[in-house]
C-alpha cells in the first residue's frame, strides 16, 4: 500500500452465548439438528407468546464487561430492530440500540513477531445482546432456496470496536484476542466453522490528514485467514477506485474466498432506516451491584493477570508466558504439570522479578519447554487440543521428574516421550525400567568406554588437543554412541576433558 493512504478499520463480532437454551425462549442452541425442529412458538412470534429473557445470556454479557474492563449498565433496554428478509420470521430482531448492556472497554493486542511486534489497545464501544436470525439455505433444492429457523432466537453479543485498527494484520490481532479472551471467560465455544463467531469489518481509506473515508462493510467472516484476505482486498480496491476518480458507496459486501474479492450485497441502511424502538413485551434489564459481585466472584483468573504472574512466579519470559496463555487450557496444564512434578518450581527463593541465578533449567521452565515443544507439536501433527493430549500433565511431570534428578538425558527423554504418547506405559517410571531407559551416572561406568572411544579415535583426539573444539565434539558423540544414549551428557563431558588433559 502506497505510503500516502491511510487505512481505519473498526470490527464488530457476534459472539453466540453457550447458554443450552435460547435468549427469550426455552428452545434448544445445540447445533446440527435437522432443519426447523428447534425453532419455538416465540422464536417464530405466534400470535400470543411473551418472550422471557434468558438469565444466563445476561450473566455472560456481565463477564465479559468486567473482563474488558467496561461499565455494565444498571439498566439496559431492549428494542425491535425492523427490516424484512425471509429467515427472520418476526420482520424484527429483538436487539439493543441506545442503552446497550455493556459500555466502553479495552482489550490489548499485539500485533507481528520478532523485533518489529508491538502492543496496541483497542477501545470498544459497545456490546450489546440480541436474537440471531434464521439461515437462508440455497443449495439441494432445485433452484428454490429453504429456511431454517433452528438458529431464530439464539443468544448473541454483539461486540463493537472503535476504527482503531489500521492494517488487516492489527484486525486479526484483535479477532484473535477477543476469540480467546470470551473462551478463556466461558461464555461462547468460539467454534467459527459452526458460526459461533463471525465478524464484519468495517474499512475506509482516506488520505493522510483529510476526513475519514466512507466506510464499506464486510459481513460475516469465520475465519481469521478470510478477515485478512477481504480486508486486504477491500482497501486495495477501495484505493484504486479513488485513485480512478471514482467514488465510494457505503455498502455492505460479502466476501468470496474463492475469487478472493469482495462483492457487494446491499447499499447500506442507517440506523433510522430499522425503524428502531423499545420493545413492549419486554421490561428494562436492571443489574444491581449485588448481581455484578455475584457473577465477578465466578470469574477465572484472566490472561493479562496471569500473564504477569507467570513471569514473577516462574520465572519466564514474556515470550514463554505469553504462549502459555494462549488458552486457558493451555495454562491450566502447564500449572498442573509444574506442580504434578512435586519439585519446586524454581530454584530458591526470589528476591525480586528475575533476581535469581539459574545454573540449570529449572522445574517451571523445563515444563515450560515441554507444553510449547514437543508436547505442542505432536499436538498440531495429530491436529488435537491440549485438552484431548495422550499424554496427561502428570505424565509429562513425571518424566520431567527424571530429567531434573538426572535419571534421563534429553535425548532419551523424547524416547519416553513417544512411549507416552503411544500408551506403552502409565507413568515415566514405568517404561524408563521396562525399557531399560535410565541414564548412567557412574563414573567407573563410562570411563572404560571413554578409553575405548579414545583409543579408537587419535585423529580426534590430536585434533581437539590442537585446539579443534568441533573434534571435541565428535568424541563426545561416539561415547554417546557406544553407550547407546545412556551416559550423562554432563558425566562424559567432564571425564573426557580430564582424560584428555
């Protein structure tokens, strides 16, 4: 993009709540059911049905609003959202406008990797709640489209930025976060493929110093790789276009990932044009400071806090932590593993943040090594989350155990590793004495094969003592070798520089 041009994106998300039944009725969320079956006389609106707010979609709306540091209304109103389209079968939706349940906010991202990663705070506006549509299905019916109303009624938030982003890689950061942070908080299973969230992002370009552009709108995204794809496209054409001497109309537009462009859908509607107002079956939600401290005392630990903790406690760095909060799955088995290992986490007490000499790995980051290694690539080989791993945190502990006390090298840790992951034994300790696995320590043990290997090697050794460290290295693999990866990688260093002068 041409240095002269500025990009403003503002996102907004549907959030579905993981609630078992909808926001105004006791129909079923779960996904998948046959066409039509899970759609109820109030999710239709038949003549005489009241609608009854969902408790528990409001007690999420209240989670994520002290998650995000927002203000959650005292009061809050619903209003019917009017426009026509045939898989809403009120002619309204039932949302939020001018009082909306959640309000302001922020969430941290960061943004590329490496020495060119920054962190940015995005501000949010809003996060409302509302009733999903239904699903206008266009395919298998000879030339006709279906309707299915399963999805009539869901519970929904709404999640509104500020256009605070200003490059698609910013977006994704955010959509990213936000999908983790309403995980991490449990109020929706993040499942994009299902349509658990989706996003539509708003993009305008403008040249530096004058007004903001118009903006176009792009519907319905799930998934972040499409977010970056339409939003790239999206201001590339919109620069072109403007470069041209064309205008730009404010649109909504639907992205195809098979061409890789945006087309649009409908010019865009203002707020004025849904016609909105209070609706009348449905009283003001009032949220006192009693039900707000009730639903803070269920809220976990979040990912900044323990972001930070895991740097003090642990000693790790902001990278390691960082990673290890990516998920609180993710977390909860780096802890479970660290304690499982029945060692202190670090090695004495810590004075202050980081001042602590550290001779060897200790427990908490050699754990640490392990979740974002080889336990996570095998994890991404056999695409499965941490949560359905073989190999439990406390098998992972115990043979950390064994490398921290010495009974295992690295390298025949990973053997072990393999054997855990392949359900050839219950704990460490039971494959490392059925196989035979324990790491010698024994001087008397290692010196004869040292001699041999010394005895075997003289160009080697001539090498090293003429000061060829790569030779040095050469012998040290060969005793590795005689003694089938068995020796400590420590022991052999230390004897065969003594015998070698």
């Amino acid at each position: 993009m041409r240095s002269d041009w500025e990009v403003v994106i503002g996102l907004e998300t549907h959030a579905q709540l993981n609630t078992a039944s909808k926001i105004f009725s006791g129909a079923s969320t779960a996904f998948g059911a046959e066409p039509n079956v899970q759609a109820s006389a109030v999710d239709i609106a038949l003549p005489g049905v009241l609608p009854v707010l969902n408790k528990g979609a409001v007690e999420r709306a209240i989670r994520f609003g002290l998650a995000i540091g927002a203000e959650v209304a005292p009061r809050s109103v619903f209003a019917r959202k009017n426009y026509f389209y045939p898989d809403l079968p009120k002619g309204y939706q039932i949302s939020q406008f001018e009082l909306p349940v959640v309000q302001g906010g922020e969430i941290t991202i960061q943004v590329g990797e490496g020495d060119k990663a920054y962190s940015k705070v995005v501000h949010l506006t809003r996060a409302h709640l509302e009733e999903d549509a239904g699903k206008s299905l266009h395919e298998d019916f000879q030339g006709s489209s279906g309707i299915d109303l399963n999805r009539a009624g869901t519970p929904l938030l709404e999640i509104v930025t500020e256009p605070d982003m200003s490059s698609s890689a910013e977006a994704v950061a955010y959509a990213k976060a936000l999908h983790a942070l309403v995980q991490w908080i449990d109020i929706c299973d993040g499942n994009m493929q299902e349509g658990s969230f989706r996003c539509d992002a708003n993009v305008s370009v403008r040249r530096k110093g004058e007004p903001l552009g118009t903006r176009r709108e792009i519907k319905n995204l799930n998934s972040f790789r499409f977010l970056q794809q339409a939003i790239e496209y999206e201001i590339q054409w919109q620069i072109e276009t403007l470069e041209d001497g064309g205008r730009i109309q404010q649109a909504t537009v639907l992205f195809d990932p098979d061409t890789g462009e945006t087309r649009v859908m409908r010019t865009k509607e203002d707020a004025h044009d849904y016609r909105y107002f209070p609706d009348p079956d449905l009283l003001p939600l009032e949220i006192d400071a009693e039900w707000k401290a009730q639903v803070a005392a269920t809220m976990p630990e979040l990912p900044e806090a323990m972001r930070a903790r895991f740097e003090y406690d642990y000693i790790l760095t902001q990278y390691d932590a960082t990673t290890l909060t990516a998920t609180l799955a993710i977390a909860k088995y780096f802890e479970d593993c660290v304690a499982a290992t029945g060692l202190p986490p670090v090695p004495g007490p810590i004075e202050g943040k980081g001042n602590i000499s550290k001779p060897e790995p200790f427990v908490a980051k050699l754990c640490a090594n392990w979740v974002m290694g080889e336990l996570a690539a095998r994890l991404n080989k056999a695409e499965l989350e941490i949560a359905a791993s073989p190999v439990s945190a406390a098998q992972l502990a115990g043979l950390i155990a064994r490398i921290a006390d010495n009974t295992l090298s690295n390298n025949i840790a990973k053997k072990v590793f393999e054997a855990l992951w392949n359900g050839e034994g219950g704990s460490a300790d039971e494959i490392i004495e059925k196989q035979g696995l324990k790491q010698v320590t024994d001087a008397s043990a290692i010196e004869p094969i040292i001699d041999e290997v010394i005895a075997n090697n003289a160009q080697n050794v001539a090498e090293y003592k003429a000061g060829k460290e790569k030779a040095f290295n050469a012998l040290v693999g060969q005793v590795m070798k005689a003694s089938k990866g068995k020796a400590s990688p420590a022991q052999v260093n230390e004897l065969l520089k003594k015998k070698l002068g």
